[in-house]
C-alpha cells in the first residue's frame, strides 16, 4: 500500500478547450490525396529530367547541346531521308539494316566485344557504312587492313580531291585522325590528305564482302557547335544521304566492357538519382499519411494546478516498466528513514544503526526486524513490493502513536 499526501482540488476551471487529437476522416482523406498528388508530379519531373538526361550523350542526334548531333540528324530528314536511332546493341540486333541503309556509328569509345560483333554483322548487312572517328578496336573490326593515326593541324583542310561527296576546294575546320588502307582493303576516294593518309576515306572490301565504308577523321562534322564551320554540314549530308534511310547507333552503357573506363557510369545509371530522390518523396509521404499527428495547441486559462500526486504515481510507473525493485525499494527505504528521523527527534545525518536503535526503541519491534524493514534486501517481485510498502508504512504509523 502506498501513502499518498492529500491532494489538492484542482482550480482549472471548465472554460478549457477540448483537445482534437484525432483528426477528422475527411481531413485524412485531403491530407492522403495531397500527398498523392505531390508525389505524381515529383515523379513525373523526375521521369522526364531522367529521360532528358540520356540525350545529352555526345554526338547523339537527338542531343541539342554543343556536343550533340541533332542539327545534322534534322538537316538529313529535312532531305527526306528516314533517320532511325537505335540506342544499345538489343536495339541494334532488333534494327532493319539492308541494302537500303545507311549505317552511321559516331561513338565507340568503350564498346565491348559483343557489341562490335553486332556492329559487325549489322555493317555487312548495309549498304554503305559511315565511321566517324572511330576507336581502334571497332577500326579493325569493320574496316579490316586499315591504319589509323592521330592529326594534329591546325586550322582548317582544304579538299585537292573531288569525291562523290566532297568538291576540290572544299575546307572542313578541323581534324583528329587520318586513315589508310593496306592489304586487302581497297582506297577509294581520298581526301585531305597528310603522308598518304586520308582525313576522309572510302575503303571497298570485296574479299570480305562488305559495303562501301566511309571513314571521317574529323567529329566536326557531325557536332551541333561546329557543323556549320567551314564546309562540314553539306560534306556530313552527302556521306550520309547517299540512300534513303540512315541508322544512326548510338552505344548504352550495357554497351561497355565492365573493365573499361565507362564502368563506374555503369554502376550508377542515370536513373539511380532521379528514383532515390523519387523515393525520398515517398517516404516523405508515408511519415505524412501515417504519422502521429497531436492535434492543435489548446489555450489553457492560468493557473493550472496539477496534483501532488501526479509526480509520485508517474515516477511509480516507470519503476514498474522499467522492472528496477532494487531502486524502488531504496526509494521508500530512504524516505521511511527521513521521516522516522524527524519523527524521532534525532539528527538529520544520524547513522542508520542509530535510528533502528531509536525506532526498536520505541516499538514492540525488534531491532533485527526494524533492521531488516530499513536496510534490508530490494524488493525481488510486485508482490514483495507490496508487502515491503505496506511494511513501512505500518512502522511509520506505529512511531507517529508513540
């Protein structure tokens, strides 16, 4: 049993407000379909800024920016000419090339051995075959028996040669490789030349049975920055309008070799930011909808009195939850004592065995029992809790009556 002081009569009077802590359905229901909604518009600007983010690639003829193809993408469909974009090796194996198409390849940097492979038999499949500053591995893979090297002129080129596609005097800004052809491979039309090789050459292979293959050594010819330097655009749409579609590959990030120098992208897509961010707001939206949620503050009139016996019974409860008897026990032992003290007339700082004497003393009690009760073992369950409060409170009472 605890003994409790008397409480004091709270003088909070009616006038306080009602606490809303639960909010009304309808309020759920708008708060639900808010969030909803926030969430469909951050997906969807998130969808497009993700889907933007691909055409940034260089030389991708959907890509507006300065590194970008897309002003000589639109100038061959202006000619009529069909330009498909196939984006990735699947995209390129699932593609329709033939004898009415043109095969334009412009990056190939980190492609690996599959996807040459692929490149490979889609260029056999073609009817003519445009390599705009190709790698050296896609180099010897379609245009066997052909030797590359880097050009390093300044300024621009001017053209001593009349081509199909290209006129004597004709100038293109600028150049990063030059090409020959040994072997097998046959020289066809040659131009801007430096030590027999060719800025722009047109290999013929009929031992390998493939298609006319043109090589350009300069991507100024293709890039949205510098197209129209020069003579580049109306060199680039006659190399590449020669039939009536175009099939321009552009590579994936699947396309890379794990080993190659596009391996870290490939470990982050560029939809991974764009979903983690997508995924914030969810969960954002989540804490919202099921959050616990406390209500409106409630103007409360002063003074608010709260009862003496709020602190004991709440600290009580934690005792219990926390299961601590060792502590509880020492609690209500020590304030037995301090009462028994005042109670007795000793010291304040009077030793424990001094107050059992006093109290066996002035009790029917005796001192082991009075010792035990004071400085005993805790309390090991609720029910010897019980017995040592009710014990304590019995001894209280019995020194008060003498």
């Amino acid at each position: 049993m605890t003994i409790a002081p008397a409480t004091t009569p709270s003088t909070a009077t009616p006038e306080a407000q009602p606490t809303d802590l639960a909010p009304s359905p309808r309020r759920t229901v708008v708060r639900v379909l808010v969030s909803l909604a926030a969430l469909a518009v951050a997906a969807v600007a998130l969808t497009w800024s993700g889907s933007s983010a691909e055409v940034k690639a260089a030389y991708h003829p959907q890509n507006p920016t300065a590194n970008g193809s897309q002003a000589l993408a639109r100038v061959l469909a202006s000619h009529g000419i069909t330009v498909d974009i196939v984006t990735g090796e699947a995209a390129l194996r699932e593609a329709k090339v033939d004898g009415t198409t043109t095969l334009v390849v412009t990056d190939t940097s980190q492609l690996r051995d599959a996807t040459i492979a692929s490149l490979d038999q889609a260029a056999r499949n073609a009817g003519r075959v445009v390599l705009v500053n190709p790698g050296v591995r896609v180099l010897r893979t379609l245009a066997p028996d052909v030797g590359q090297r880097s050009f390093s002129a300044n300024g621009s080129l001017v053209a001593a040669c009349d081509a199909d596609d290209i006129r004597r005097g004709e100038s293109i800004s600028r150049a990063q490789s030059a090409y020959r052809a040994f072997g097998t491979a046959r020289a066809g039309d040659t131009c801007f030349m430096d030590n027999l090789y060719a800025v722009y050459l047109q290999v013929e292979n009929n031992a390998t049975r493939r298609p006319s293959t043109i090589l350009i050594g300069s991507t100024d010819l293709i890039v949205n920055s510098r197209i129209t330097n020069a003579d580049n655009a109306g060199i680039a749409v006659r190399a590449m309008g020669h039939l009536p579609r175009v099939v321009w590959y552009v590579p994936d990030l699947r396309d890379a070799p794990v080993t190659s120098g596009g391996a870290d992208r490939q470990l982050a897509p560029p939809w991974l930011s764009p979903m983690l961010v997508l995924a914030a707001f969810a969960f954002g939206g989540v804490m919202l909808w099921r959050g616990r949620r406390l209500g409106r503050l409630v103007r409360e009139p002063l003074p608010v009195v709260v009862r003496a016996i709020e602190t004991t019974e709440s600290r009580g409860r934690l005792y219990r939850k926390a299961r601590d008897g060792a502590r509880a026990s020492s609690v209500l032992r020590e304030a037995t004592m301090r009462r028994l003290t005042a109670y007795l007339g000793l010291p304040p700082a009077s030793r424990p065995d001094a107050v059992i004497a006093a109290v066996a003393a002035a009790s029917p009690r005796t001192p082991e029992t009075v010792a035990w009760l004071l400085t005993g073992p805790p309390a090991s369950s609720e029910s010897e809790m019980l017995t040592l409060a009710a014990d304590l409170a019995a001894l209280e009472k019995e020194i008060r009556r003498s």
